[in-house]
C-alpha cells in the first residue's frame, strides 16, 4: 500500500492534469469541488492523517497544506485565464466588421428653385433691396382691386385664379394669389418713401401646364417707390441683376406689355437656351423666353396709398424664379421641378 505522501503527491498531479483540461469555468467549478472541496479528494487523503505518528504526522500535514495551496493558486491561474477567453470570445461575437464599407449618408441639398430663388434675392440685397413677405392665400382686394383690376374687367382673364369657396356678399373675396404683386400695395400701405423691397413667394394659377407653364410659381416681387425714379433705374436695375445672374453672354430683350398696375409696362426676356434664338419647343418657337414683367407703378396706386404721384415714382417687377432656374441650369420643362424625382433634383 502507498504511503500517505506517495498519494498526496499522486493525487496533486492527477488534479494538475484535469486542471489543464478543464475548458470552461462551469468544468473549473466542479474541479474545485472535486478536488478542493470539503467533501473532496484532497480531505478524503488527509483523513487518513490522524492515524499517523506524531513526527510523520506533521511533515505529512506540512505536505497537504502545500498540495492544498499549490492547487489553490493553480486554481486561481486558471481561472483567470478562462475569464479571459471568455471575455475575448463574448468580444468576438460582438464585434463589428470594420471592413465592410459603410452604408452612404444621404446628403440632402436644395431644390434648384430654392437656390435661385436665394442668388435673386442676393443680387438684389447688393443693389440695397431688403426682403419682405405677403400671405400666399390672399384677398380678391391685394391680388386684384388695389392693383386697378376691378371686378369684370377683361384684364383679370390675365390670371387664371384659384379662388378659396368661401363667400361673403355672395362673391369669393379669398384666393390664392396669382402673383406677389398684392405685397406692393401691402407694403406701401405701411411704409412711406423711400421703399427699396423684393418680395419671395409661391404663387398659384389654374391653368393646363405646358413646358414654361405650371400652376405652382415663384416669384420674387420687386418694389422702388422715391423721388426721381424712373424707366432707367428699371431697366439698369433689371439689366444689372440679368447680368449677375446669367453672365455678360446672354442677350436680353425688353418689350412693351400691359400690366394694369403699371404705366409703361414692359417685360424682359432672354434668348432661349436651348435655341439660342433660333425658335423651338422650349420657348414656343419665338426664341426668347419671358423672365419677368415689369413697370412704373400706376400713378393712381401711389394715390390710393397716400403717396403724392407728383413728388414720387417707382418700378415695380415681377420675376419668375422658375424660368430662372430654367435659364440657368438648362432646364427644358418647368414640370420637372415639382415632380420630386430624385434622378432630377439630384443634378443641382
Ligand atoms: N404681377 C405680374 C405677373 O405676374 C408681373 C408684374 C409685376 C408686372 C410687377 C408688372 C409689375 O404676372
């Protein structure tokens, strides 16, 4: 029969070996259990000290307690170390592919009318204009009346109108504004001269939509009443802007129209872009395509706001920012700004 140190030493190495084989820290509980345990291998061993000689006892005893220690410190090596792989592989699992390309953020931008609409109304603050704003839905009185348009007067077949149902002497006083000219008489109303204003805004019109036409527009409204104004500041006013806007190349062209409102009236035009002049689809075969109507305002309107018309004049213009852009990007359909397909909008 082995000696009780014979199997101390036996049993520390067979604990030794199922340590390293231990593979987890649920195997590594049971181990401790096994091994260490107060019902374990190294207490069942160490019973059988009592029944030693006192001298052999002790070195014995001394034994056990280095077996019990050495296994211990083993013990705590080992799991330490399976902490570790299990930390790195719980890591593992979760770790990110850093290799994969990342998902593209989509970058928004802004709508090519939006951008005009903003160098437009640069231009003018560099020439002194200050920006102000009107109600899109609008009184029959601002968008019509005010402006010399009265009831059943042939000019308002003008604009095609979006009224708003909703009456009042049996008449619809409320609709969408055709246009940003309501803002002039808005404006003067409440300021005196001198006025230097440009007026941004959507506008509304009920009619059948074709290249250059659709019932949603832009337009910027162009206001400068003081004293001594006249044809010339419009037309270097305009001329300047056009210049800023499209570069010294493009020809522009201003010829006599009627506006109600105004007196002379007059709208600019520039050669098509897509014809150079020459007539085709995009500007209806005339070879130029209208950007802005314009004029001196009504003597009558400066007196319905108070304004002596002999002491003050002023030029009023209206610019469509849409036939703008058009002009300026190459745009052949004005449709295509409002139909929100990315493949378009993207371009700008
Ligand atoms: N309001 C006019 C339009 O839409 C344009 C205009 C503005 C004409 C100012 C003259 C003066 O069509």
């Amino acid at each position: 029969m082995p000696s009780l140190a014979e199997t101390l030493r036996e049993l520390e190495e067979e604990a030794r070996t199922a340590l390293a084989s231990v593979a987890d820290l649920e195997a590594l509980d049971s181990w401790r259990t096994t091994y260490l345990g107060r019902r374990g291998r190294l207490r069942e061993v160490t019973r059988g000290l009592a029944s030693l000689a006192p001298e052999e006892r002790r070195q014995v005893g001394a034994l056990a307690n280095r077996v019990l220690e050495e296994l211990e410190a083993a013990f705590g090596e080992r799991r330490r170390q399976l902490e570790q792989e299990a930390l790195a592989r719980k890591l593992a699992e979760a770790a990110l592919d850093v290799s994969l390309p990342g998902r593209p953020l989509l970058r928004g931008r802004l709508h090519p009318v939006t951008q005009t609409l903003r160098d437009v109304l640069a231009a003018f603050a560099a020439l002194g204009f200050q920006v102000v704003e009107g109600p899109e839905v609008e009184w029959d009185y601002y968008n019509f009346e005010a402006l010399l348009i009265p009831k059943d007067h042939p000019a308002r077949d003008l604009w095609a109108t979006l009224w708003i149902d909703y009456r009042r002497d049996g008449e619809m006083p409320m609709l969408l504004r055709t246009h940003t000219s309501p803002n002039q008489v808005r404006y003067m109303e409440k300021h005196r001269p001198p006025i230097r204003i440009v007026s941004p805004g959507r506008c509304y019109r009920y009619e059948a939509t074709d290249p250059t036409h659709e019932w949603m527009l832009t337009q910027v409204e162009v206001l400068a009443v003081d004293e001594g104004i006249s044809m010339a500041d419009l037309k270097g006013t305009l001329a300047e802007v056009a210049r800023r806007l499209f570069g010294t190349e493009r020809r522009v062209r201003f010829r006599c129209e009627y506006y109600p409102f105004v007196e002379p009236g007059m709208d600019v035009l520039i050669d098509c872009f897509q014809c150079r002049g020459e007539g085709c689809r995009t500007c209806g075969q005339s070879g130029w395509i209208e950007i802005l109507g314009s004029g001196m305002v009504h003597p009558r309107i400066l007196a319905n706001v108070g304004y002596d018309p002999e002491r003050y004049t002023g030029f009023a213009a209206g610019l469509g920012i849409e036939r703008i852009a058009m002009l300026r990007y190459g745009i052949d359909d004005i449709r295509l700004f409002y139909q929100n397909d990315l493949r378009f909008l993207e371009q700008f």
